[in-house]
C-alpha cells in the first residue's frame, strides 16, 4: 500500500541540491517553517514531510523503525534529496536510513536519543503507563504540549498552529508509535557504534540542556569516530529547527557541502 505523504515544499525546484526534513513526533511538515525562512538556505530545494500517523497524516501500515525506514527510502529516492535531516523522532528515522544503509549521503540527526539513557524519565514513563491505562497517559501528554510550545521566540498565532499538529494526531496513533519506539530504546542496541559503522557523514546536533543527550559511551564512540561531527548548541533548547533555526541551518549547509567532498 503507497503512502500519503504531506509535503511542504520551498526553494527552487530545479536547485542544485535537495534536502529531505522529517520533523518530530506530532509535528507536520510545517513545523519547519522557521527553518525554511533562512536566507542562508535560499538556494536549496526544503522538502518537509509529515510522518505517517503523526499530526493528522494518514497511520501507516506499520509503525516500527524497520516500517518508517522503507518508506521514507523511497520518498528520498522519488524527491532525489542528497541531504537527509531528521529532528527528535524524525532523526530516528534518518539513522534507521543510514545504519541500514538506505541512504548514505550526509545525514543531520537533530535532538536524537539513541537509547533509553538518553530519554526523558517523564517521557518514558508516560509511554509504559500506556500500556497499562490505554490512551489516558497521551492524551493529557498532548494537552501538556501546550505549555512548552509557549517557550518558543516566534509569534502567538505560530505558537498556536504548532500546538494544533500536536493535538491532531491521534491518541491511537501516539499510542502504537511510541510503544514501538520503546521498544527500540529498549533493545539494547549500540545505536553510536552502528552509525559509525554505516560510514555515512552524519552530523549529530544536541542542545547544552532541554533536547535529551548522549551517554558517556555514546559520545566517546561518536567522537572517535572519523565520519560523525557532533554539535553542541549552547543554552536549553527543546524545539531546535524553531528556536534556533538560523544555527540549525549552517549545520545543514556543512551537509550539503559535504555532498561532492
């Protein structure tokens, strides 16, 4: 069965080079917008695209990594996109494409968590409880979405239309999702040691506080290894294409540099 996808397209269409962005979990395409806006980026092709099941776009078949994987191969294949950059659940995503070697050109993994070290405690515990008391636990999750979206520098109607995707997707969605994406943290998987294998230049961006982290022996791996940069934003950042979108955009630009390197 072919998927739907939702895509928020801005540059030239016949540009030299192509960027796929596969926002976070509960965000639609749109949710970089603060990103598409930097002149810095004025000359590439921005595909956004809406993950299947997430922000009101159609559920997918399947809902593990293996499933999200495939078919996001096949949209960098049909788009022709050289750069792959993926944000919190979307960046899982973009390292399922790259450890299994789906795609291997330059990948930009945004606020990613490789293992369940790396995750929110609240989050994790929200997704367990599920488990047990059904829908309950995401739906109030949804609504305390809200709160945080209130955080970011842009104006009131944009805070409100982030804040919508969220509470479109579909608690039954969220809830087949996450306990997949549970069971990927769960797995046990040296997630650092198989990027770095996969040889794709990957570039692995972290805010100080706010977006997650690395464990010691993630980013000991990481930094030994010779085709990952990892960056390090400075402050607390949660939402990293729309509060810093104009540090997000040099690191893509690196990427697409990195094309023909």
């Amino acid at each position: 069965m072919g998927v739907e996808w939702q895509l928020f397209e801005s540059g030239p269409a016949d540009a030299e080079h192509t960027v796929l962005l596969l926002p976070g979990g509960m965000c639609s395409a749109r949710s970089y917008l603060e990103l598409t806006q930097q002149s810095s980026l004025s000359g590439l092709r921005l595909v956004a695209a809406t993950m299947p099941g997430h922000a009101g776009a159609p559920s997918p078949d399947n809902y593990s990594h293996e499933a999200y994987g495939r078919m996001t191969a096949d949209l960098v294949a049909e788009k022709g996109a050289d750069v792959v950059v993926g944000f919190s659940m979307g960046a899982n995503v973009a390292l399922e494409l790259a450890e299994k070697k789906l795609f291997t050109g330059p990948t930009v993994l945004l606020g990613i968590s490789l293992s369940l070290p790396d995750e929110s405690a609240f989050f994790i515990n929200v997704v367990r409880s599920s488990k047990v008391l059904g829908g309950v636990p995401l739906a109030l999750m949804k609504k305390a979405v809200g709160p945080m979206v209130k955080g970011i520098p842009v104006p009131p109607e944009r805070q409100a239309e982030l804040a919508a995707d969220f509470r479109r997707t579909s608690t039954r969605d969220m809830r087949l999702g996450l306990r997949e994406y549970l069971k990927w943290l769960e797995s046990g998987e040296d997630h650092a040691a198989m990027l770095c294998r996969s040889g794709v230049p990957t570039w692995v961006v972290h805010a100080e506080k706010g977006d997650g982290g690395l464990t010691v022996a993630e980013r000991q791996t990481l930094e030994a290894c010779s085709t990952v940069k990892i960056v390090t934003i400075p402050g607390s950042v949660f939402f990293l294409p729309n509060e810093v979108p104009d540090q997000i955009a040099s690191v893509i630009n690196d990427a697409v540099a990195a094309v023909n390197a």
